[in-house]
C-alpha cells in the first residue's frame, strides 16, 4: 500500500525524465483525472505541479472556488473561476521585478497562467464530481478566460489580494 502511495506522489509530483518527453506514461486513472497536462504544459515538464497539489489540499481555495464554479455555471463562462486560479497561481509564482524585461515579464506571466490552469485540474480532480470529459471543457473554458486577450477585455473584478482576504475569514 504504501509503495503504491509513494509510486502515486511520484507520478503527481516529479517532472517527467527527459528521455520520456515523447511520451507520458501515466496511469489512466491519473491522466483522467489530468487531462490537460500536455495541453498546459507541452514539455510534458511540471515544475509547480508539487506546490499546486500543496494548494489544493491545504483547502484555502475551496470556498472561493465553489463560490465561483457556481456563480459562472449560473451566469455561463468561466470568469470568476478564473480569477480564483489567478488569485491561486499569484501565490504560487513570485511577480516579474519592476525592472523586468518586456520578455521576462511575459515569460512570467505564461507560467502564472500555466500553474493557474493546472491548479484548475487539481481542484476539479480534488472535487471528484466532474466526469473527464467535463474537466475537459472546464479547462478548456478557463484557458480561454484567461488568454491575455481575455483579460483585456474583462479585467480583474477583484484584486488578488481581496480574494486572498476573503479565503482567510
């Protein structure tokens, strides 16, 4: 049992050897339940995969993240969702210097929008009532909201930080 844990962590938590970038051998069950890994991360490289599954099970995200999943099933879209992703991959991944190149900026904020769509696969996995082809469309629908075209259009309704504020009370 316990090796079948450890096996298990290590699928969730550790890159993929680079010998294995052609493939991804992962349990049915795992890639099921992950469905958009090669999509978020096309290297098939996972660096935040530990420090997200840390955030999910810690459940600080869990009321915003019902809060939100059920307002934009209400009002369709998934905007509120993904703010509560952005709000996640902020804490997740440091912010670009004031002093940032135009290239570092945005290579910066790529990975906030890939450890904030991974985060949304871990908490629809954690949630457990979503069928795979569901957390596919969900996924999908979040990486549409938060393309940077998106964003232009709708903004940030909250600031991280009121998010943040609101998970603590």
């Amino acid at each position: 049992m316990r090796e079948d844990r450890s096996a298990l962590l290590d699928l969730l938590v550790l890159p993929l050897p680079a010998a294995d970038a052609g493939r991804v051998d992962l349990d049915q069950a795992v890639a099921d339940r992950l469905p958009r890994c090669e999509a978020i991360s096309p290297d098939h490289a996972c660096p935040y995969r530990g420090a997200v599954a840390d955030a999910v099970a810690s459940g600080r995200f869990s009321e915003l993240w019902a809060e939100a999943d059920a307002s934009d099933r209400a009002e369709g879209g998934r905007q509120a969702t993904w703010r509560v992703c952005d709000t996640a991959a902020y804490e997740l991944v440091e912010y670009p210097p004031d002093d940032a190149s135009p290239e570092e900026t945005a290579r910066i904020e790529a990975t906030r929008r890939r450890v904030g769509l991974c985060f949304a696969q871990h908490m629809l996995a954690a949630d457990g009532g979503e069928l795979p082809r569901s957390v596919i469309r969900i996924t999908d629908a979040l990486s549409e909201a938060s393309s940077p075209e998106t964003q232009e259009t709708y903004g940030t309704h909250e600031t991280h930080e009121t998010q943040l504020e609101r998970s603590d009370e």
